[in-house]
C-alpha cells in the first residue's frame, strides 16, 4: 500500500521538447493560397553513396544486404539514367518538383543539375552523402556538415536551400538546433503529421513540413517489397483520401521517390 502511494500516477518516459503534442481535430482550420486545401508535392532522393563502405545499405535484391558493387552500381543507375526517365515523365505530366540533394553529387554527378535548374526545382539539403548519417556525429562535426552541404547548395545554385532532410532521416539531439543556426526554415525529418507545424530550436523555431515515409518507394518497394502496381494503388488511395479528409481541415500529401527505384522503365 505505501509503495503505491509514493508511485507517480503517470509513468515518466523518456521524451523530447521540441513540439507540444497537438490533436488535428483542435486545431484552427485555415486554407492554402487561393483557398485550396491539399498540398501536393512530388519529392526525389539524389543520393550518392562510397563504394562498398559506410552507411546505406539499401537493396532491393537482398533485405539488409551489405555494401556490394551490386547494389552500389544499383543506386548509380538513378544518377545514370533513372533520373533522366523520372524528369521526363514530371514534364510530361508538368508536375514540379523538390530534390532531396546530397551535396558531394557538384563533385561527382554535376552532370544531373542543368536539366533540374532548367525546371526551377527546389534543391532541399540532404547531407553530403547517404554513406554518412548524423546521428552519431558530435555537434561540432555535424555543425561543419551542414556547413559543408550549405555552403556546396548556395555556390552552385545561387542561394542556399531552405529545405533539410537527413540522410536516412537520421537526426542527433541538436540537429534542429543546428540546422535553425544555419539559416534553414524548414525540416522534414519528422513524419508525425499531416500538417506544417513548428519545432521548437534553441535559437528560435523551424518548421517541420510532412514527409511521407509511407507513401515512399524505399521503404514500399525496396525493403517491404511491394510492387510497381502496388504502390501506383497507395499513391492514388492517399491523395484521395487526403483530398476528400481536407475538405475539413488543410492537408499535405507528399509522394517520395528515388531514381535507382522508381526510374527503372517498368516501373514508370
């Protein structure tokens, strides 16, 4: 009986204070500019990955396979040809577009930019390359990071993006923190919502902005397997559901992408 009454009356787990949790159906409604309702954005990875060493270890042959030439050649098949095929079905469609973008691809893969510009794509900081993830970087090394991938973004493209989302979406503690220093206005590391909302930094806020990590050919097609048609069907229930559920509240509905999956000719 004493050892109950000295419990707490709520368990206390381990949290975070970046956000107050938020139920959608308390919130204020408002509209997007000319009152529409449903955001719509199309979202590519342009990633480029170290041979045979370090992070990412994506492969749609074997689950959790490690860093081989096959699946290193796989992921270059996007930069090679895979991108080209996605750019001309967007223009086909004349669907804009945002590219999450590894910055090391000026470097190695400059070749992909002038058809991107040419559109007036957003280009969103992605990390240097996907063979890294922040996550167990000390604050000082991922601070010259984002520095690195700002800076790389801002002198080939003329300004420096507003946009970041983490190589694996992988965050440290201080990431938000960081990136608001940097000068970033938005983040989509943080797939809890189906509206903008802002996060809470040590210098002042940033916007998380929705990124969906379930209408997204990686985790979709490539680890759960699914197929081509398949996720054809999941990109169309979402935005129809979204479309219909934003008659009562304002939404976002993100369709995410990478060219070594979605570029492969039969999958188009």
């Amino acid at each position: 009986r004493s050892e109950m009454a000295d419990m707490d009356p709520m368990m206390k787990l381990p949290a975070h204070d970046r956000y107050s949790y938020s139920y959608i159906d308390d919130r204020p409604d408002y509209s997007w500019p000319d009152g529409k309702r449903l955001a719509f954005f199309v979202d590519t990875n342009l990633e480029y990955f170290a041979f045979k060493t370090g992070d990412g270890a994506l492969d749609n042959a074997v689950v959790n396979a490690k860093q081989t030439h096959r699946n290193y050649a796989w992921r270059d098949y996007g930069l090679r040809v895979g991108l080209s095929y996605l750019l001309d079905m967007f223009d086909e469609l004349g669907i804009p577009a945002a590219h999450n973008t590894n910055s090391l691809l000026y470097d190695y893969r400059a070749a992909i930019f002038p058809r991107i510009r040419k559109r007036g794509d957003e280009i969103v900081g992605h990390g240097r390359t996907n063979s890294e993830h922040q996550d167990h970087m000390w604050e000082i090394d991922e601070a010259r990071m984002i520095k690195d991938v700002t800076d790389a973004i801002a002198r080939h493209e003329g300004k420096p993006p507003a946009g970041w989302m983490g190589p694996g979406l992988a965050e440290s503690n201080v990431t938000p923190d960081l990136l608001h220093e940097a000068g970033y206005k938005y983040v989509m590391d943080w797939p809890c919502d189906d509206q903008p909302f802002w996060m809470k930094t040590r210098t002042g806020r940033i916007l998380s902005v929705p990124y969906s990590i379930e209408i997204n050919d990686g985790p979709v097609i490539a680890r759960r397997q699914h197929s081509a048609r398949e996720f054809a069907d999941m990109i169309v229930d979402h935005f129809e559901e979204t479309l219909k559920q934003s008659v009562k509240r304002p939404l976002v509905c993100s369709v995410v992408i990478h060219p070594f999956i979605m570029g492969q000719p039969f999958r188009l």
